[in-house]
C-alpha cells in the first residue's frame, strides 16, 4: 500500500506540474457533503482525542476522524447517501446516530453529546430532525433522483427542473432545455452560461468556435440519477468559468446490496389526441413510435470494498410533426394567377418586366399580363421545372389567400441508445478511486417533401477519473480527470438530381467541394425548395480534457479548500454552407413599378416562372477550422467556524482564458512593422527620400498563435 500511495503522490505532483506547461490537462468540481461538529458532554464541555467514525449504511465504507483541542471534528469529502455516526471514548457511553442523510453538495453541523458511563454501553438514536445547510452561505434547489422517476418528464428529459429554482427563467425563442439543457437565464445572468458537472466532473463545453455559450451534449438517464441540484448564488470560489449557475448532478453507485430496475416507457397514435391542424384540413394522426426502455443494475464487486453500476437506455423515437405551408396552385403552375388575390381581396395584379417603359431617370413602369396570365412563351425552361417539383396543394387554404394549401403528417425517427458503467474501489479507509465511462448514440432523421432529407449522427464517449486520498485526519487530496468527445454529422441528400431540372454543371458541383448539390430556392410568400437546410453538409467534433487537484486542509477552526483547474477545449468544423448557391425570388419583379414597390402588386412564383430572380448567393467555399482554447483557474476558500453560531465563508478565485487559436497553424496576422519586400526608389526632383514600406500579412506559428492586444 505504501508503494501505491507513492505512486498516486508522483502521479498528483506530475499532473500538477502541468498547471505551468503548454498543454496541460485540467477542471474540477465536487460531489461530497460536508459535515462538521463539536463532541461534548452532558454538561457542555467540548471532548478532546475522540473518535467519529460515520459508516455508508449501504456501502459498508467508513471513515474516521479524531477531534481536536476544541472537540471539533469535520468530515470534508463524505458521498452523498446516508450515514451512521459513531463516536467511542473512554469514560463514555459509545453514542450511535443513525439515518444521517447527506446530499450532494451540502454542508452542515451535526455537535454530538456523549454521556458519562462505560464504553460498552450504548446510546442509539434513530430519530431526529433533517440536516440543514449551515456551514455555507450558498442557495440553490435540490431535485432528489426519486421525484425525478416520478414526475411526467417531457421526452424524460430533467434539464427542465432548473426552472424549480428561484431566480431561473426561460429566454425569449429558447426553451429551457435547448443546447442540451443550458438554454435558460439565471439571476440575470446572460442565458445559455450555467455549467453542469457530473459527479463533480465538467460536462458542459464552450459553443465551438465561438465560446458565448455553454453546450451539455451527454446526459445520463432519468434512473441513474441520484440527486440534481442547482446553485445560483453566493456558492464557493471553487467554481468558476460560468455564468453564474452550477448544476451538480450525482450518479448512483453500487452498495452491498444487489439491485436493479426496469422499465418502458411508450407513446401510441391511439392515447393521443391529434392537432388542431390535422382536425381542420380532415387528417387523422399519423402512424408513430414513441418507445424508451432500459434498466439499471449495481451491486458489489467485493463487499465494502469494490462497487458497480450499470445502465442502458434505447430508444425508439418516431415523432410526428405536421407541415402547413403554402405551395403553388394548378393554375399557378401553368402561369394563370387570375385566382391569386390578396388580403383584402382584389387580384394580385402581375406586370411584365420585359416590356415597360422608362422615362429619362430610369423609372420604368412595365406592361400588365393579360389576364394575368403569363404565355407559355415566356416561361423560363427551369423556373418551369422548378414549379412543378412542388406538391399540390391537398388543402383550400385561406378562404381568401388560397394561402397555407398544403398540410402533410410527417414522422421523424430518432433512434439511439446510451450507456454509462461506474467503478468504486477503496483501497483502504484513507484511499478511494472511482470512474465512469458513458457512451451515446443517436441518428436523427429529418423527411421533406421540398426535396431536402437530413440525416444527423451523433455520437457522445465520456471517461472520468478521481482520486481520493487521506493524507492524514486533517488533510485530504482530490485529483480529477474528465474527458469529453463529441462526434456529430449532418448531411442533406436531394432527392432530384439538379441536372435533370436544367441547372448547368459548372453551377451545382463546385469545384471546391467536388459534390453536387441542388442549389437553395427562397420563393417569398411560399415554401422554398431545399431552404429546410442550413448547408450541404456539416462534420463537428469537440473534445474537452479537464483537470482538477484540490486539496482540503483543517487548521484550527478554520476548513481551507484550495486547488487548481485547467480545461482544454478542441473544436473542429467543416460546414462548406450552400456549396450550389441559391437564389431568392421575390414580388419585385413582376410589380409595376421598378422603384416604388406595392406590397398588392407581383408575386414570387410568378417571377420564378420568368426566370427573373431577386437575389442570388454564391457558391461557398469555406475549409474546415481546428480551433483551441484553454481556461485555468485558481482557488482558495477558508469556511471559518467563529463561533458555534457563527460561520464565514470567504473565498478568492484566479481565472484566465486563453483566446481561440487555429492548431494547423492557418490564421492571418497582419503585422505593422513587417518588411512587404517593396522598396520606394528616392526622386530627387520631388524631394523624396524613398524607402523601404513596411507592413504585411502573416501566417500564425507554433510561437505566435494571438494577434498582439497592444
């Protein structure tokens, strides 16, 4: 044991040493309780040399502490579960406490008193009033595992229980569970900034590439949770990095004990009532599968020694949607709009672009269609193809509008699964270790009938690791690391080659990316084709390393707790965009007038027809980005007892970020004192001097990664 101890030691001091080199590995955090105390006697007097021992009543695990000269004792890294305390001392009574319930973050007092009389003999409680949290000046809400399995959770997803806490409130156009579960404002804080930490461990990384926001991208399940708790205010210096909100959510671990769960949760088209949508246009509910099943398992390995946990969750998630949107008519179609009106019920007048008049400022006035209606000889050849790539409109619309046509049932299937397995192993009273691996994968599936399907794949590996360690009754040393990967693509896959609608080739394969795409159609007032995208396609992966030593050290009345943290954030995006371009039309270009636009007058499709396009993006060309970023951070928090009535917490916090850099070496600088190879020759005649220009674009190095702030 002692060759093991000093090995962790060297191993601690190397990972320290990487606070102060290049690529140092760190973060923190803290999934214990605190508990603290003064043993006395019946007539008051503190009780000096004594032995606390508190025992996990499901685990086995114990832990010892002596007091002090001023009978105090304190328990600073004790697992959220419940407890029995013991204390023996000669002259006394052997005092027994039962059903001592810690939770995950909680700090409090518990003073003991023992009663004169034989060691032999035993005092038992069993019974007496919850803990509270008087040690430390933080407040927050706490969300116990069980009430998370019992309520009705949308998708079972709990990142909403934050709005359980005062002072949380849902952002304007973000629900509170967008980005993960970040998507909500805290205190006022800026939304989308809370960090979450599981088992003490970071889960939360920066948005790639651009660091404003904060993403949780892997979630354990509903039953492998044993407590949630959020803390938004006045919590320790030892977090940091966000925007005012800690979310801490504890993991189950394995007990002496055998135990497992099942279950099945399901959703079917007959228990639920249809869309008021779909009951309007005569549509019954589409066919669907709403399917989450899984389990949980822990126990021991080796009994008050070595535990697991184990749990899978699959899913089988088909989620109707339904799509109303407006598509162009069977007149439309054939150029005739004489059935087209607006709002207020006269006829969407289209005049021809093609023959109008201008007078000498170029205020042209152009020529109305007969009858509204464009010849066939006019008809641009793709804007006629485009048209009719649409569906027909299934539905009357707007009584007036025709407007809001079509209305279809369409079912997204997600499927995936997820898994997370967590060791315990003590190695004695003074030295535990625990880790997890977690792993989920999802595919995303998005059908449209605008000629733009998505496929997403995503896919989530998670590994942390944290040391525990002893050193003596009055010190004890935390070392952690996490690691986060992330994999995620997307990709769009029309269904009609772009050729065969008459695009040429040098316009849908761009010579950059080498793959043909069909190009974004916008048609104002009506649904686009291939608009339901963003891009072509998208490859992202982030991975995050942290690591955190913390070191907790009693000196007196006072608890100091102090550390060092660093994470380090790699991003890589590949997102080329519209690689075919697109093209926007609008009502402009069949208005009367080329200058002054009547919001009555043209319509879009009728433009498309024409072939006359409002605006066009070019093809993009955007390479892939490797980006990187580091923060460090460091702490120290002295929780002083004054007195047995009063205690301060007094912290102070050091953090620095290190801004974006491109790791392939592929920024530009433009450096002011730089020689540009450009030497002026002198003229005489002018009285100049001439000279050498200086000032030029640079490209980053290994040695210079940051513009100059100066």
């Amino acid at each position: 044991m002692q060759r093991f101890h000093l090995t962790i030691l060297c191993l601690a001091l190397a990972v320290l040493g990487v606070f102060f080199c290049a690529n140092p590995i760190m973060a923190q955090g803290v999934d214990t309780a605190l508990l603290r105390g003064t043993v006395t006697d019946s007539s008051g007097a503190v009780i000096p040399n004594v032995t606390v021992t508190m025992t996990n009543v499901a685990t086995g695990v114990s832990e010892k502490r002596p007091t002090d000269a001023g009978g105090r004792y304190l328990f600073t890294d004790l697992k959220p579960a419940t407890y029995r305390a013991t204390v023996e001392a000669t002259g006394f009574k052997t005092l027994i406490r039962e059903n001592i319930v810690l939770r995950v973050g909680q700090q409090t007092d518990l003073d003991l008193a023992l009663e004169v009389g034989e060691i032999s003999q035993r005092v038992e409680v069993t019974g007496e009033a919850p803990l509270l949290n008087t040690v430390s000046g933080a407040l927050g809400t706490e969300v116990t595992g069980q009430y998370m399995i019992n309520m009705p959770l949308e998708g079972r997803d709990y990142s909403g229980l934050v709005y359980l806490a005062p002072g949380t409130t849902e952002v304007s156009g973000a629900g509170g569970i967008s980005l993960g579960g970040t998507g909500f404002a805290s205190n006022g804080q800026r939304y989308a900034t809370a960090e979450f930490r599981l088992d003490g461990g970071l889960m939360t990384n920066p948005e790639g590439g651009e660091g404003g926001t904060t993403n949780l991208q892997y979630k354990p399940v509903v039953e492998a949770i044993q407590e949630f708790k959020l803390q938004n205010n006045s919590f320790s210096a030892e977090y940091g990095s966000n925007g005012g909100t800690v979310v801490s959510l504890l993991m189950k671990s394995g007990t002496n004990q055998l135990h497992g769960a099942g279950y099945w949760f399901f959703r079917r088209p007959s228990l639920d009532a249809n869309d008021f949508f779909s009951n309007a246009a005569g549509q019954p509910i589409g066919p669907y599968d709403i399917d989450q099943w899984g389990g949980t398992v822990g126990g021991p390995i080796k009994k008050n020694k070595t535990f697991f946990f184990f749990d899978y969750e699959k899913d089988r998630n088909t989620y109707p949607g339904t799509v109303t949107t407006s598509v162009p008519t069977d007149l439309q179609k054939q150029g005739n709009f004489s059935q087209t009106f607006n709002p207020d019920g006269s006829l969407e007048q289209l005049f021809n672009p093609f023959a109008q008049s201008c007078d000498p400022n170029q205020v042209c006035t152009r020529q109305p269609f007969a009858g509204n209606i464009i010849p066939a000889s006019m008809m641009n050849s793709i804007g006629k193809n485009l048209i009719n790539l649409y569906p027909s409109a299934n539905t009357s619309g707007d009584p007036v509008t025709g407007l809001n046509n079509f209305t279809a049932k369409q079912v997204y299937p997600n499927p995936g699964y997820q898994f997370d397995i967590k060791i315990d192993h003590n190695f004695s009273d003074s030295n535990r270790i625990s880790g997890r691996y977690s792993r989920g994968i999802s595919t995303s599936y998005t059908p449209d009938l605008f000629l733009a399907p998505q496929i997403s794949y995503y896919r989530n590996n998670e590994g942390a690791l944290v040391d525990t360690w002893t050193l003596s009754p009055k010190t004890v040393w935390t070392n952690r690391v996490n690691l986060h990967r992330f994999y995620n693509t997307f990709g769009v896959t029309p269904t009609v080659d772009p050729l065969s609608v008459g695009f040429p080739k040098e316009l849908i394969v761009n010579p950059w990316y080498e793959k043909a795409a069909f190009p974004d159609i916008s048609v104002n007032g009506y649904q686009g084709l291939v608009t339901d995208a963003c891009c072509t396609t998208s490859i992202e992966t982030d991975t995050q390393w942290s690591f955190s030593s913390v070191v907790d050290k009693v000196v007196g009345s006072h608890n100091l707790r102090f550390g060092g943290e660093r994470r380090i954030f790699l991003n890589a995006y590949f997102q080329p965009s519209d690689t075919a371009g697109g093209f926007e039309f609008s009502a402009n270009q069949t208005m009367q007038s080329n200058i002054a636009p009547d919001a009555l007058q043209g319509n879009s499709l009728a433009s498309m027809l024409i072939g006359y396009f409002d605006s066009s993006s070019g093809m993009a060309e955007r390479p892939s980005v490797a980006n990187k970023s580091m923060e460090t951070s460091f702490f120290i928090q002295d929780t002083w007892r004054m007195t047995s009535r009063l205690t301060l917490n007094m912290g102070l916090r050091y953090e620095f970020s290190t801004p974006y850099t491109e790791r392939y070496n592929r920024e530009q600088f433009t450096c002011f004192t730089c020689d540009s190879g450009i030497n002026i020759p002198a003229l005489p005649a002018a009285n100049f001097p001439g000279g050498q220009i200086l000032g030029t674009t640079i490209l980053a190095t290994n040695n210079f990664r940051h513009a100059d702030p100066a």
